[in-house]
C-alpha cells in the first residue's frame, strides 16, 4: 500500500489543496476526524511556511506500513533559502516575518515524529509522521 | 471566491461557505474594516462553521478583524468553530484570546444584542 500524493506548493490557494489532499489520505488511512483535522492543519502551517520564505516547493504524503504500524508520512521539501538557527526557528513565538512563531514548533507538537533539515542556501525539508492509535 | 457580508440592521454577517485561501481570509479582513466605517455597525458576526480548518494564518486574521472592529466601536464574534478545529488548535498551540466566540449564528447575534444593552465596549 503505497498510495503517494504529491502537490505542488507556489501560491496561496495551492496550501488549500494540500490541506485537503492530506485530509483525504488520513481518511483513506483510518484516521480518526479529530486527527484528519490536526494533520490539515500541520500541512496548512508547514506549505504556507514554503509559500512565505521559500515562494516554491513541494509536498508529498504517503502511507506508511512498516511492521503492522500504520500511519501518514509527510514532507514538505523546498530550494528556498533555508534556516540559518534551527533550533531559534523551532522556539515558540519566533518569527522572522513578525507573525505568531507559532508553525514549526506547533506541527512538531501535534505531530508524532518532526525532523526538520535545513541550512542557509540548501533549502528546507521538513519531514512529520503520524502513527495510528 | 469571496465571502459575502450580509448586511442586518447594523450588524455586519459573513458566512464563509467553503474553505478560504490566504487571500481570500485578508480580502474579508478588508471588506469588514471598510463596511463597519460605512455602515456605522455595532457588530461583525464571522461564521466559521464550514472551515474544517483554523490555521494560524486564518486565526491571526480572526484577531485582527475583531481588533479592527473594536476599533471602530463595534464588537466581533466568531460563530460556529468545530469541536475538531478547536481541538486542532489548542493542541497545536493556537488561541483566539481577545476575540468573542459563540456557538451558532444565534448566539453571535445574541451576544452582540447584549453587549449593546449593557453598553458595550462603545468608545466615546
Ligand atoms: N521553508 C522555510 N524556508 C525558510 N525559512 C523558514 C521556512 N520555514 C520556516 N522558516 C523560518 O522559521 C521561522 C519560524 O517559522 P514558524 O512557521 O514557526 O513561524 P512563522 O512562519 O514566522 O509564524 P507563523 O507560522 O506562526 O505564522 C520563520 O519566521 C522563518 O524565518
Ligand atoms: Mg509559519
């Protein structure tokens, strides 16, 4: 089972898209409502973060099966400029646009696996899984 | 698509019927700032009810509306939050601090009625 959807990420309108394709994926996968909801939302944070800083890349959601675990792979990749201080970018409330600081440590918090590469000029991967309960 | 903003006595009513881009959320921060000035109105109602998300973009903008609208004297309410997106956000770390929230449409309406008996939060 390796239904793979990817969505390209270069305007506003395209964060809907992604928001919608990852809710439909959770649900094809067995999500509860509750966790389709908090998956769109983590998708909606970490592609407008591709939109505002990155202006383009991509998002590509999977279905994971590994071992009887069962769950939502996601990752969100760009060439954009990338993060110079990681661990500042993952603070809460920091932000370099003036706005809440509140997406990256948010999409780690409700997700249950958040790995973030970056580096300044070698743009921005930011990979979330979320298993199945 | 833009939202519409009904017009009811002197409170102001969007209803967004489907999921809304960036632009379109700061399209009806806009409308609301420009129509409470026009008409003089007392409140804005937002119903939500059809987003199946509030991001912190969306909730940033919620904030801002009803910043604006106390600006202008009038009170806002957003009505009709989903019990999922509003577990969505807490978990997430996002809040609406600072602005009204109401049930339903109903409720919105109600509250503005009494916030307007008691006084409210008129600036004179
Ligand atoms: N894809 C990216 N490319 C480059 N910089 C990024 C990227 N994503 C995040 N950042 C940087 O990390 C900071 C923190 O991101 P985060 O999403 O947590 O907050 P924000 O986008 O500033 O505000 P909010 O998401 O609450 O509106 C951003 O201000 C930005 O400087
Ligand atoms: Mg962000």
């Amino acid at each position: 089972m390796s239904a793979e959807v990817s969505v390209s990420i270069e305007r506003d309108a395209d964060i809907v898209t992604a928001r919608h394709e990852g809710r439909q994926l959770a649900a094809a996968a067995g999500f509860s409502s509750a966790d389709q909801t908090i998956i769109a939302l983590a998708i909606s944070e970490i592609t407008r973060n591709i939109v505002s800083y990155a202006q383009c890349g991509k998002l590509t959601l999977s279905r994971m099966d590994e071992g009887g675990r069962r769950g939502i792979l996601i990752v969100a990749q760009d060439d954009g400029p990338g993060i110079p201080d990681i661990d500042l970018a993952m603070r809460d409330g920091y932000s370099t646009a003036g706005s809440l600081g509140v997406g990256l440590p948010g999409a780690r918090r409700v997700m249950d696996e958040f790995e973030l590469v970056s580096a300044p000029g070698k743009g921005t991967t930011v990979t979330m899984k979320k298993w199945l309960r | 698509m833009s939202v519409p903003i009904l017009k009811q006595g002197d409170v102001l009513i969007a209803s967004i019927q489907a999921a809304l881009s960036d632009r379109e959320l700061a399209q009806l921060h806009d409308a609301f700032a420009e129509q409470v000035g026009r008409f003089r109105s007392r409140g804005v109602i937002i119903d939500v009810t059809a987003l199946d998300v509030l991001d912190s973009f969306a909730t940033r903008t919620l904030r801002s509306i009803a910043y604006t609208a106390k600006l202008r004297g009038a009170n806002a309410v957003v009505v009709g939050i989903q019990p999922d997106v509003a577990f969505a956000m807490v978990q997430l770390g996002l809040s609406l601090e600072g602005v009204a929230t109401a049930l339903d449409l109903e409720e919105g309406l109600a509250y503005i009625r009494d916030v307007a008996k008691r006084g409210g939060q008129r600036v004179r």
